[in-house]
C-alpha cells in the first residue's frame, strides 16, 4: 500500500557496535521507503558513553523534550568499559521509557529460518511467541537507599511499586495482541508463592482483566518453572506477560532458545501514542567487537521493521522481514557468529539488495 507519508525518526546510534549496525537499520528504512512510497528524516543524537565521559551526562538536560518532537525513536546499544551500567542505563534509556510512558515492553522470539535453535529438535514451527514486559515501574524503582554504609549496621533497601493502573494497562496491552495471533493464548509469569504482596495482587489483575476476554486461553506459572518451560516446552506459548524484572529475564531467555540474542529486536511502546515509542536491538554494544566490522545487523533491520510496523507501514515492516530471513538462510551473507561467511558490510548489501 502506497502511503505518501513522510516520518521523522530521532536516531541515537549510541556506543560500541551500535554506530555499527544501526546506519544499516537507516539503510533498510530508505530503501523500503522508495519502494513504498513514504519518506524519512533523521535528527541523530550523539548521546552515548563516550559523551558521558566528555560531560558527565548521557544526553542533555533537555533531552526528553527534544526527542518529543519525533514521530519514533531508534535507539542503538549503550555501554562502554569505564562507565557503569547503572549510569548508562538510568541516564539514557529508563528515563527515556519513563518520560514518554513506553510502558509495554515488546519482544518477539521466533526462529528464523537459517538460524539453528540450541534446542535439539525444535524448528521454526515450534518456536513463535511474544514477551509482553511491563516498562516503567514493578522492581525497578527508584524508591529506596542505604544508610549506615561501611558500618555493620548497613542497611540496603529498594520497594516495588505495583500500581492498578499500571498493571492493568499492560496486561490489557498483552490480551489485546494475543487476539489479533492466531492461537490467542496469553501465559502470566509470577511469583505469588514467595513474594507475598505485589505478586498475588498481579494474580488478581490477570484474573479480572481476563475476564474482559473469554476468546483467550489463559495460564500462569511461577517463574522458577515458567523459565525451565521455556527451555523444555517452548511450543506452549503465544504471548507471555511478566512484570518489569520478570519480562526482562524472558525476554533475554526467549531469543537463546531461538538462535541467538545477537538478532533480537525490542519495541518500548507508547500504545496511546501520547509520545514517540522507542525500538531498539537488544545485543548491546559488544565492545569486544567493535569496529573490527564483523557485527550482525540483523537485529537492527528487525528492530527497524518492528519501528515501521507501528508506524503503520505495514508491507514496508513486511519487506525488512522477508530480506532479514533470506540473508539468514545464505552462508554467504550471513554474519560470522551464526556460521556464515559475511561481515557486517556483505549482510546488509544483501539485504538492502533483498528489499
């Protein structure tokens, strides 16, 4: 379908292999652009690590408002030796989620053809599936400290924050994809057994929004068992919802038993389109490769895909899949770490040419 639209993206290529792969990202957007008939802008960013250590900040003091003028956000990997993780990622990226209130994490966790899952026997057939992670409160909260510190008396403490609003929004996200998949079936990760107040409170919230959705199976595990099911039984699940800590931890599993992380996408939705959501690949900044030009662009051409999806450009996000996966079925133009033969540089040709 020809749009005519013209979209502006913020492009914050970030640290390591992100200045990489994510131009490649950019690369795939402007050729499904010309073929579909819709136009993109870039304002690219340079916040990153690196300008951490020049200015002591990850991005400006008004950094959040700057990126509010923006239709979406792509985001590469951030972090880099010498800066910890907590600063990269509480300067950057939680406060980027929170402010533009993305708070349905998306992760899809499909084997591609060409990718050989670490599952014995499992195909692509068994293997397709989607993490619904609640973004912006549940474990990872702000509200706590220590006292006391150095002392025997040193006291740590750090609360959850579970609200009704928060929870039902995102469980209601989670139903209302499982309707449109086509075995409707959403799985609820908990630990009601052992975390005694937020996590019987999340059993309730699934119970009554369900409610509101007959068409839907449902189930829930504990996630000790829930990620052992993952491993064993990857088969059983359409669309997984968890809270913020437990999203994370399937959403990390979930690509593993599909191949590998190093091609796993992410969405941080906005879904009342209040602010620009944010998609970004989830292998991080692979300091340990970077600038050799040997990283997989894959994710970011998928992440990219994700981006265009929500954007509306359907038969474009439908065109970065299909040229992702036949790069992935060629030795001679897929990357390295999944046994081909190809740099970062032969891969994306190959799918620039597929699109």
């Amino acid at each position: 379908m020809m749009t005519n639209k013209h979209y502006d993206i913020a492009v914050i290529p970030g640290d390591g292999i992100g200045q990489e792969v994510i131009p490649v990202g950019q690369r795939a957007i402007e050729a499904a652009a010309s073929r579909f008939n819709f136009s993109v802008s870039w304002r690219e960013y340079d916040w990153s690590c690196k300008r951490y250590t020049e200015t002591g900040q990850m991005m400006p003091d008004d950094g959040i408002d700057q990126l509010k003028e923006s239709d979406a956000i792509y985001l590469g990997a951030v972090g880099f030796p010498g800066v910890p993780d907590h600063v990269s990622l509480w300067g950057l990226l939680i406060p980027i989620r929170r402010h533009m209130d993305q708070y349905a994490n998306i992760r899809p966790v499909r084997l591609l053809r060409g990718v050989q899952s670490p599952l014995v026997g499992r195909g692509p057939e068994d293997i397709d599936f989607v993490v619904v992670r609640e973004n912006v409160e549940g474990e990872y909260s702000e509200i706590g400290g220590r006292i006391f510190e150095g002392t025997d008396r040193e006291f740590v403490t750090q609360e959850m924050v579970f609200t009704r609003q928060g929870v039902d929004r995102v469980m209601r996200y989670a139903f209302e994809l499982a309707m449109k998949r086509e075995r409707k079936k959403l799985t609820s990760a908990t630990k009601s057994n052992g975390i005694v107040h937020t996590m019987p409170y999340w059993d309730e919230r699934f119970k009554a929004m369900s409610r509101h959705y007959p068409e839907i199976e449902t189930d829930q595990f504990h996630i000790d068992i829930l990620t052992a099911h993952f491993v064993q039984h990857p088969d059983w699940f359409d669309v997984v919802v968890g809270s913020n800590l437990f999203g994370d931890i399937l959403s990390d599993l979930g690509p593993a038993i599909a191949g590998s992380i190093g091609i796993a996408p992410a969405a941080n939705i906005n879904p009342e389109r209040k602010y620009p959501s944010m998609f970004e690949p989830v292998h991080g900044s692979a300091p340990d490769i970077a600038g050799q030009g040997v990283a997989n662009p894959v994710a970011s051409v998928w992440t990219a895909a994700m981006m265009l999806e929500h954007l509306g450009e359907h038969d474009a996000a439908a065109a970065l899949e299909v040229a992702m996966e036949s790069v992935l079925t060629d030795p001679a133009a897929r990357t390295k770490d999944l046994g081909g033969e190809a740099d970062t540089e032969t891969c994306a040709r190959a799918m620039i040419s597929a699109i």
